[in-house]
C-alpha cells in the first residue's frame, strides 16, 4: 500500500513580476541618487528569487517553511481542522496577516489547506495542486490514529 505523502514546493514564477521588478530596476539604476534605489530593488529581487513555499502532509501533521521567514510543524493531535479551501483574493501574495483563515502564506492563485489548532491559532497554506491535497488529506483523516484522535 503506498503511503500518502503530500509534498509541493512553489516559488514567484509569475511573468508580470519578473517584468515589474525588471523595469522598475531599470527606472531606478538611471534615475535614483547613487543608484541608491537600484540596489535596494535589487535585494527584493533576490529576495523573491529565493523565496520558496513547500508544504508537506503526511501521517505525521503538516510542515511547511517559507523560506527564507518562517518554518513550522505541527502533528496532528495538535490540529483541530484542515481542509482544502478557495480563499479568494486576499490583498497579494506572501505573507498575509488578519484574514479570516488566519496568517495566508501564497505565491499565486486562490486554493490553499486551511489549518486551525486546537489552541486556536489558523493559518493557511497556498497550493497549485488543491485536488491532490483534498485526496491525500481524506486519505489521511479517515485513517484512526494509534492516539485515538
């Protein structure tokens, strides 16, 4: 029988923003004093070039690191809730504070795992593969757990 194992790694690949960064660089390498500006756009373009959202579900609980900010585990006796949901367009995409699930991490689209803990605390995972997600995640919760949660 083959273990279910969820593992998606996503980065900003999205055109447009490689485009902005690029042109706005541009602006600011001929316009800003002491290329003060280009430097700066600079770094938030590496920064966006590194940055990577993988998220992991498996028998054990959810992980998941945004990187280069954030990393956690949580096991799933410490887990109230989780399911796959469409959250909509919420502002952006990276970090979002104050939504209705909780801290949203995304690099694109509007699908991601909603996760609230049993203290409380929700958050949500953005996905590009919400149906493979949905399946590992029902395959997961309708198994009894040896702790009897």
């Amino acid at each position: 029988m083959r273990e279910s194992v969820f593992k998606e790694s996503q980065k900003f690949s999205q055109w447009w923003l490689w485009l902005l960064l690029l042109s706005l660089g541009a602006l600011l390498f001929y316009t800003a004093p002491a290329n003060l500006g280009a430097l700066i756009l600079l770094v938030v373009s590496l920064l966006f070039l590194v940055m990577r959202l993988v998220t992991q579900v498996d028998k054990e609980g959810i992980r998941y690191r945004f990187f280069p900010f954030i990393k956690r585990r949580y096991q799933w006796h410490e887990i109230a809730s989780a399911k796959v949901v469409d959250y909509g367009f919420v502002g952006g995409w990276g970090i979002r504070l104050f939504t209705s699930y909780g801290t949203i991490y995304n690099v694109k689209g509007s699908k991601g795992l909603a996760v609230e803990l049993k203290d409380g605390k929700k958050f949500c995972l953005g996905t590009q593969k919400p149906e493979e997600l949905q399946n590992i995640l029902s395959s997961i919760l309708s198994k009894p757990s040896k702790n009897g949660n």
